[in-house]
C-alpha cells in the first residue's frame, strides 16, 4: 500500500514540476495555407527560469517536407547578435541551418513584456500553386535530431533540449491575394539597418589585421554585407584602391586586402529590400605600415630636386671654370 501511494505522489511531481530543459518550438504550430500563399514561421527559445538555466548558443537545422517551398529566412527580430553560420537554406537536402548566440545567454523573457522576445529566426514558408486539383495534405516542418543549445556555464555544455516542430495544412483554394505576406513586408520596408561600426583586429598568430562588424534590421533582415578597400587622399599615389573598385560581398570578420592599412575601409549592410546602411573606418595613421604622407613625400621631392640642381650649377660652373682656364694658359704659351 505504501509503495502504492509513493508511485502516485511521484507521478504527481513528475508532471507538475518543470523539466531541466531548454524549449526549441516553431511558432505558429499548426497554421493553414491557401495555394500561393506564404507564411512565416518564427523558431522560438524557451528556457527552464525556475532553475536559472541560461543558453548561449544553438546550433539549429530545420528540416521541412517536399510538398512546402522555403522562401527566405529572416533574423531581423532575432535575439541572437551574433551568428556562426547564418541561416542557409538546401533545397535539395530539404533543410535550413544556422548557428548564432548571444552573449551572457538567453534567460527568459523579461517580467512584464507583452511582446515574444524569445526569437531566434524567422522561416518564410510559401504554399505552391499546382495546376488542376489537388486535396488537401499536411506537411511538417521540424528540428533535426542535430539541433543544439549550448548553456551559458563556460564550458559549452549541451543543453538538455526537447524540440516542436509545426504541421501546417495545406489547402486547396488558391488564395486570392495579389502578393503574399513576405513579399509585401518587403516591399513596403523603407528602413535601413541598424547603425554600426568596425572594430579593427588582429590575428595573434598571422598578425594579419581583419575587421569585425554586425549589424540588424528589424524589418525584413539583413541580406549580406559589402565591403570597399578605398585608397585614402593622402596615399591616392599608391592607388590600392580606386573609387570606382567593385563592391565584394563579405562576412564578418573580414581578413583586409591592404595589409598596410593605407585604405579607408567601407562596409555597407544591405536588408532583404536593398536599403542601405554604409559605415567607413580610417586606420591611425600610426598603425600604417610603409606609410609615406604627401607632405613628406613632397618635402623629400624637393630636397632631391634642390640637390638635383645644385649639383647641375655646380657642373656647368666647372666646366666654365675649365674653359677659362684653358684659355688663360693658352694665352701665356704664346707669350
């Protein structure tokens, strides 16, 4: 009998006292498409805040059905600052991965907040049209069993993580609506990113020099970073550089091209709608390596020029002196 009453009251606490783990879901869980059209799935972090449990990483792949097309995928209300791997969509091994964190870890969401700040990307699914009739079907959209959360402890321990994913239904009316959502937000986003800077680096190994920079978008996201290695106004005789260079695209961090540090370094963050937001640095001069300034340059031209003609008088009026001289004694033979 009391063993009978002891397995109760464990049940009992096994249900209602919070699992150890953190929470990875796709929100919403279970939505409906029409034909055509899209929808964006946020993949959401939940975490045990009785415990304190904090996570700092995840290192996500999503897996999705053949019968559902990936559009985009979008971090502009991420929670995660800093990204490894932005997000990557195959289409052809169905999956989509990323690998971001933030700093300190992610605790909870703060008391109070209305919103849902737990955020870590959004997944910009489209219903396809299909010619002739078709029935209804659902299709799932899911974390792979290589999904990770890392907790903040400083040792990169591996979360205890329970994951769910989402069944959308997939309807046969084809929708109405001249554009989809997605298409809609980005066309109507007129906002640049967010203002950033570059932090100047170096490697302690090589010694190469790379900057470091990161920005957000809170509309649509960014789309990628454009980087421009433009030779300064005091160095334009070394022409690294040229204004009219082409635009490469990069990530951070970006190992420089001019070792020298002679270049004014721009990087521009493009968002998913083409808006731009551009930031310049311009290396202290006393970390420039072989640097000559124009003035220098000029002052060293000068003397070499000075010594160039003092060296040209003093020749002619040798040669001068030589002449006379040899007519003088000339003069004297004759006499």
């Amino acid at each position: 009998m009391n063993r009978y009453f002891l397995g109760i009251i464990f049940l009992f606490f096994s249900l209602v006292m919070p699992a150890d783990a953190a929470r990875l879901y796709i929100d919403p869980n279970n939505p409906s498409l029409l034909q055509g059209e899209a929808i964006a799935l946020a993949v959401r972090l939940d975490t045990d805040e009785l415990s304190g449990e904090c996570v700092n990483a995840v290192d996500g792949v999503i897996t999705y059905d053949a019968d559902i097309e990936p559009v985009d995928v979008s971090i502009g209300k991420s929670i995660f600052p800093v990204w490894v791997e932005t997000p990557i969509i195959n289409k052809e091994a169905r999956t989509i991965t990323f690998a971001g964190g933030i700093p300190h870890g992610y605790c909870g969401r703060v008391q109070g907040d209305p919103n849902l700040t737990n955020t870590l990307v959004e997944l910009i699914f489209k219903s396809p049209v299909v010619d002739g009739t078709m029935e209804e079907k659902k299709v799932s959209v899911g974390f792979s069993p290589g999904t990770t959360a890392y907790l903040n402890d400083g040792f990169g321990t591996k979360a205890l993580l329970q994951t769910y994913g989402s069944i959308i239904t997939l309807s046969p009316e084809r929708s109405t609506e001249s554009g989809d959502v997605w298409t809609r937000a980005v066309t109507e986003d007129i906002f640049t990113p967010e203002a950033f800077s570059l932090t100047l680096a170096s490697s302690t190994q090589t010694g190469e020099y790379y900057i470091v920079f990161n920005t957000t978008d809170k509309q649509t996201g960014i789309s990628r970073y454009e980087v421009l290695e433009e030779s300064s106004a005091e160095s334009k005789l070394f022409h690294f550089g040229a204004v009219t260079a082409p635009w490469l695209e990069t990530r951070s961090p970006y190992i420089l091209k001019d070792q020298t540090l002679r270049s004014v370094i721009r990087v521009k963050a493009i968002d998913k709608a083409g808006n731009e937001y551009l930031t310049t640095f311009v290396p202290d001069k006393s970390l420039q390596r072989g640097y000559v300034a124009l003035t220098d340059l000029l002052i060293i031209l000068g003397l070499l020029l000075l010594f160039s003609l003092g060296g040209l008088f003093w020749w002619m009026h040798r040669d001068r002196n030589l002449s006379v001289s040899s007519v003088s004694f000339g003069n004297q033979n004759k006499l």
